[in-house]
C-alpha cells in the first residue's frame, strides 16, 4: 500500500502510542466502531471498508478517526480529548481511508462525512464523526472526541468552515450540512468517490467556538420605603368643668327659665 504523501498545508496526526488490534471500546472516555474485522499496513482488505487499519504510519489506530486541537496549536497536536477554555476556538479533524487494496480498483460510493456536534452545556462535551458509503461494509463506522472544561458549557459549529483536503485538493469548502446529517466528500472534491488505498485518502476539518454561560447578577435590592408613622396630637385642654361649676350654671338656668315663665304667664292673662 503507497504512504499517504500529503501537500505541506495539509494537516495530519501522528500518534506516539503503538498500535493493538482492539473490539469496539472506550478509549479513556473516547469510543468508536461499530466492531469490524481489522487489518495492517501492509494487509489492506480485500473489499470496501473506511477506517479499519490499526497501524496506519500517519495516523495510527484508524479507527479513532476523529481529533480536536485549540486553533492557535500545531496540527500534531490533534488529540482524541481536549481541555477547552471560555471563547476558545478548536478544530475537528476527521480522516477518512478506504482500506480496499490498490490493485483491485475499488471505488467507495457516495461516501459522507457526518459530525454530529453535542447540543445543550456540561462541562464534558462529545463529538461524534460518522464515515458512510452506500458500497462499503460496514456501511457507517464511528468515532467520538472529548472537550472538558472547569465549567458547563456549549460548543457552536462556525458556519462555513468545513474543509476537504486530500493529495488532489487542497483546502477547498464543502457544505455546512456536514454538521447537520452529513455531506458528501471524496477524494477529487465533494463527489462521494474514494478509491481504495491510502494516497486517495483525505481528511473533513471543521472549526467551533467554545462558550462558558455567566449566570446574570442578580440586580441590587431597592430598598422599599417606608412611611414614618404619624405622632398623635395632643388633645386640646378642657376648660375645668368640674362638678360645682355644673351645677352652678344649671342653677341659674333654672332661675332665669323661671323669671322668664313668670313674666310671661303674666302677660298671657
């Protein structure tokens, strides 16, 4: 099988770990599959098949065939997990191989790239990328990437920043539906033909934001105003009206009534 010789501006992983023939499991909390017969660099397959080669000299283990990287480091930083910070921008990287050897001259078929990036905030996010041809068997295989940060938070494709790059282009931009059920590829460009053998193999970049919500601070308390309670006033003082001074001008009341009546009863008659 020919070495992936890949343009200087394209961006590969190399991985330092050794390669092991491993069923579909968890790699730390990363994962991929589904489970499929494996094969070397130097026993490709006998038919169509994306991702199943576990010594690849580039890239290792195929089938993790999904990595993320901060925008700002170096493409062999790519890692299958990342710490993430607020605002950060990072790249998902998914490499596509079909493993079919040269000399049979197989051509996977409509073959897509799907990443399907995580909804909602956690401070533990996974992506998952899907490799699919109507021709290979498996029809899909799979692989996930995590993003961890010290607080919850959401990760937001950048429209517009799904690349394609192989031997034969170079960077050129391929539909967004790439992160909405997947879009085609291929190694001349978005046509969904990959013929088998490593140097028609390729990778689908994609660029998304990091975002750490900050919970609103609640607004500062006015204090209600409260309304002084009123003084009672004083009642006003009473003249002494005490009980002889009653009685003395009921008194002369009575008298006056009296000489009133007289003079009056007087004249009547």
């Amino acid at each position: 099988m020919r070495k992936l010789n890949l343009k200087k501006s394209f961006s590969f992983v190399t991985l330092a770990t050794a390669a092991v023939i491993l069923p579909a499991v968890a790699i730390a909390a990363v994962t991929f599959g589904p489970s499929r017969p494996t094969y070397t660099w130097a026993n490709p397959a006998d038919h169509i098949t994306f991702n199943s080669i576990t010594d690849n000299p580039v890239v290792g283990d195929e089938r993790q065939l999904l990595k993320v990287r901060d925008i700002n480091s170096p493409t062999t930083a790519y890692a299958t997990s990342a710490t993430v910070t607020d605002n950060e921008e990072v790249v998902l990287e998914v490499y596509f191989h079909n493993n079919a050897a040269s000399n049979l001259n197989l051509v996977a078929q409509n073959t897509k790239v799907n990443i399907a990036l995580p909804n909602g905030t956690a401070s533990t996010q996974t992506a998952t990328a899907y490799i699919n041809a109507t021709n290979a068997t498996p029809t899909q295989v799979f692989a996930t990437a995590d993003m961890s940060a010290s607080a919850p938070f959401t990760l937001t494709y950048e429209p517009g920043t799904a690349k394609l790059y192989t031997n034969y282009v170079n960077g050129i931009q391929i539909s967004d539906a790439v992160v909405n059920g997947g879009t085609l590829i291929g190694t001349n460009g978005a046509d969904g033909n990959v013929p088998g053998c490593s140097q028609y193999s390729g990778y689908v970049t994609i660029r998304a934001r990091v975002h750490v919500p900050t919970t609103p601070t609640p607004p500062t308390q006015t204090p209600t105003p409260t309304t002084p309670t009123p003084t009672p006033a004083k009642p006003k003082a009473l003249p002494n009206t005490g009980a002889g001074d009653v009685l003395g001008i009921f008194t002369g009341a009575s008298a006056v009534g009296g000489v009133g009546h007289y003079f009056t009863s007087r004249r009547r008659k």
